[in-house]
C-alpha cells in the first residue's frame, strides 16, 4: 500500500510521489527562540519526527530541515529588557530547546539552520524578488507585492478581495497594496541590523523560512510542515516568495498539525493556561509528553487536561507491565522454540494493521489501538503461566512488535521497571502519599502472611487498597502501586 497524506493545499488525501524517486525533502517551520517553549509548540516537533521516521522505514532517504528563528521582535524585546543582545538571548533559548528535544529522545534532524546565519541568503532572494517583479524597495524597506502573484491564497483559501490588513502586517501608507507584506526592514536604534543594498536592516519573519529552506533544498521540496496557525499569513506567504522567485511550484505536500487545548480552551497566556514542556516532562516524563501527543490524530486538537494524562499514564502502565513480564519471562534461556502459532498469527495481523495505519496520513491512534491488541493477546498467554521455551519464543514475538513500532514512534525505549517505578512515584507525588508509610504496611501485611496471621493481612490489604495502593505477590515479595484513575 502506499502513503497517503492529507494535502492542506488539495484538501484531500493525495498518493505520496516525491520529486524525486527515493528522496524526500521535508522543512517544519521550527520556533521562535525567547523562551522555554509550551507543549504545544512540542506537538510539531513529536509529530513530524514520526513523519520522518515512517518514511525512512519506508525507504526513502529523508532531508529534514528545522529551523531556528534567531531574529524576531518577541526576541528583540526580551533582549532590550534584559540588557543582552538578541542573538544571545536567542541562542541561550535554542540551547534551551535542544535539551527539551533531547530529554524526547527523539533523532536529530539533518539540518537546524538560524535565520542570524542565512542573512546573504535572504539578501539574494529579495533581490532576486524585486528583479523578477514581485517587490519593491521603499525608503529602505521592501515589500512583496501581492498583486504580482496570481495565485496568492491558494493555500488558505482566502481570497484577496476579502482580505484586509492586520494579519501580522503593519498598516503603511507608503505600500502599493495594504496586504503587501514586508521582506527587508529598516533597522530602529538599538535593534540588531545587517548591511544589504537598502540600507541597515533585518529580514521579515516570512522571507527567513524561504531562504533557509532554498538554501538546503532548493526549488521545490515534497513536505512542507507546521502548525494550523502557520498556514495563513505565514506559509501563504512563503509560496508567494518562494514560488515568485523560482517559477515552479514549491512544496508538493503541505501538512499542518492542529492545535493543544486545555479544557477546551485554546493554550493562550492570556488565559493563563500555558504550560512549559520542560515544566510537564520533570512533573510526569518525557514518554508521557510524546503518548499524549501521539495518542490523538495530528490533524485533530488535542485537549490536555489531567484526566487525558491520567488516561496516558494508565496505557503506558499497561504497555510496560507487559514488556516488564516478557522481561521475567525470558531472564532464563529454556532452548529455541516457534512461537505458538495462534500468537504468531496475531502479531502478523497487528502488524498489517499499524503498517496500513502509518500509510493512511498517519493515523497514529490506530496504531495503539493494535499495539494494544497485541499487549492484550500476549498477557492472555503468558501472565501466570509456565515458562516454557515456546512462551520464551512468545515473549520474544511480542517485544519484537514492540521494539520495532517504538523505534518509529520514538518511543515505548524505556527500561520497564525503571520507567513504571517512575509512574509510582509520580502518583506518590500526585495523591499526597507517604511513600515510606506504604513500604511499612506492605512489609507489616508481609510478616503477617508469614505468621499466618490472614485477619491482619486482610485488614492491611484493605488499608492499603484505601489509600489506592495495588498489591502484586511475586515469588521474589510483594510489590506495590498505585492504581491510576482511582
């Protein structure tokens, strides 16, 4: 089967042919660096990390650049606020981001271009825009003319006689048209500039995604990516730049991921209800992040409340429970085996199901719909029975299913028991428990077992379950966890 992606531009499912047979070039507008950056700017960065990785297990060899944007107002002003350079404040927050994006455990990109490194680029381009005639260079400004560009509003569907200025661009009576939008602009005293043939200046947001993504990929690329916010006025306007300079249509696919809500509610500062990815990674964990994220379809908004986080932390219980019993099962090699041709069978059904899943625009909640599936046929066969050479074969079976779909979703990589013991303690934290007062009953509930004394170990098990605790006996002790959803 092949890949099908939703096309923004086409408003459709299209077959996925790239330019060029066995390679992909694929840019996503990366963030603007003035601070830690919110969950919501992850969602991108999660999701389009997928995207890469099922192409490349697909076998095309993928050029995946996400840039940085170094120079921009926000940037700017926190910069004047705080007595530093732009550059300095920008470049401590990419710094910043790297380890956030390293903490995912996600692979590099190919490229991670800074619009402060591409300033020639940029130049050239608007020269090449005003040469070809779609700018205009005003007392050291220059603007995109609109009007040049016949099909401007092809991608959001907006048409220019219903547009009116304000979309991100400043009202200028010097301009030929009020949507034309700037590409070069003059430098104010104390904001960093760059020498070009209009004077000291610095680049408009727009042209920098234009000229980084020529730059590294040239006329036309295949994937082009981004948050739903970004489709108009920001990547409209990179097919007007791009497009106007080169002739040839840019990108081939455009993808947009929609948006994280928290109750509802669209993520805003001025709600109040922004929340940092570093600030969500150390109160939960980073898998926790990537399985909200990945859990939803990319195309549809997310609603993070707690409830939802709640839901993913009992999932990934469930998931690591089962990898932390093929674990046990397989410490102690009993010979080669097949595995039980039932199971066998169901892991092969699994695996069409997510490969199908993956080719039709990404449909990543049935892909844990399946992987599920194969958890629940897995613990069927295995959990209290004897370990047998075939139910090491079993346990091998499954764990491959689950290494090879988590390496595509960067994720389910975790160390089992490590990584539940982490659930434990972040629903210690959670419900206010005393994690030593748990030990203590559980370790009383133990000896009374040992003396035969079952009215007390009852009675300590019921205590225990009060408080939300689940008691697992193991032939090396009992442990302990608390139950989520409870």
């Amino acid at each position: 089967m092949s890949i099908r992606i939703y096309n923004t531009l086409t408003r459709q499912k299209e077959e996925f042919v790239p330019v060029e047979e066995g390679r992909v070039r694929m840019y996503v507008c990366g963030p603007t660096v003035y601070d830690l950056l919110h969950v919501g700017n992850f969602r991108g960065a999660i999701f389009f990390n997928l995207v890469r990785n099922w192409l490349e297990h697909r076998g095309y060899r993928v050029d995946f650049v996400y840039n940085y944007t170094d120079i921009d107002d926000k940037i700017i002003n926190k910069a004047q606020s705080e007595g530093k350079s732009a550059l300095d404040v920008s470049s401590h927050f990419i710094d910043e981001f790297e380890k956030d994006y390293a903490a995912l455990g996600l692979p590099p990109h190919t490229h991670n271009p800074k619009c402060s490194d591409h300033m020639d680029d940029m130049i050239r381009f608007i020269e090449d825009l005003i040469d070809n005639g779609h700018a205009y260079e005003i007392d050291g400004s220059v603007f995109y003319s609109i009007a040049s560009f016949e099909r401007y509003g092809k991608l959001s569907g907006k048409n220019i006689e219903d547009l009116e200025a304000g979309h991100r661009v400043d009202p200028d009576v010097r301009k030929r048209d009020p949507l034309d939008f700037i590409l070069w602009k003059p430098a104010k005293e104390g904001e960093p500039y760059w020498e070009s043939p209009w004077g000291r200046g610095r680049p408009g947001w727009h042209i920098e995604c234009s000229a980084m993504n020529h730059s590294f990929l040239g006329d036309q690329i295949d994937i082009h990516g981004g948050g739903i916010d970004l489709i108009f006025p920001h990547h409209e306007n990179e097919i007007a730049q791009t497009e106007g300079k080169t002739g040839k249509p840019f990108a081939k696919y455009w993808m947009h991921n929609n948006f994280i809500q928290f109750g509802d509610q669209k993520m805003s500062k001025s709600l109040g209800n922004v929340v940092k990815a570093r600030d969500f990674m150390e109160r939960y964990h980073p898998e926790i992040l990537k399985f909200v994220i990945l859990d939803a379809h990319y195309r549809s908004p997310l609603n993070m409340g707690e409830d939802i986080v709640r839901q993913k932390m009992q999932g990934l219980s469930r998931i690591y429970e089962a990898v932390k019993l093929a674990d046990t099962i397989l410490m102690k090699d009993k010979g080669p085996a097949e595995p039980a041709a039932g199971f066998q069978a169901k892991c092969r059904e699994k695996r069409e199901e997510i490969e199908r899943a993956l080719d039709d625009d990404f449909n990543t909640p049935q892909v844990f719909a399946a992987i599920f599936d194969v958890i629940r046929a897995f613990n069927d066969i295995a959990f209290n029975k004897k370990i047998t050479a075939v139910q090491q074969a079993n346990a091998r079976a499954f764990k491959q299913v689950i290494d090879d779909y988590g390496r595509i979703l960067s994720m389910l990589r975790e160390p089992a028991v490590e990584f539940l013991d982490r659930l434990n303690r972040i629903l210690v934290q959670e419900k206010g428990l005393d994690a030593h007062k748990i030990q203590q009953l559980v370790d009383a509930r133990t000896a009374a077992r040992r003396d035969k004394d079952f009215q007390r170990s009852d009675a300590l098990r019921d205590e225990l379950a009060g408080m939300g605790v689940e008691l697992k006996d193991a032939p090396d002790g009992t442990h302990w966890q608390i139950k989520i959803g409870e």
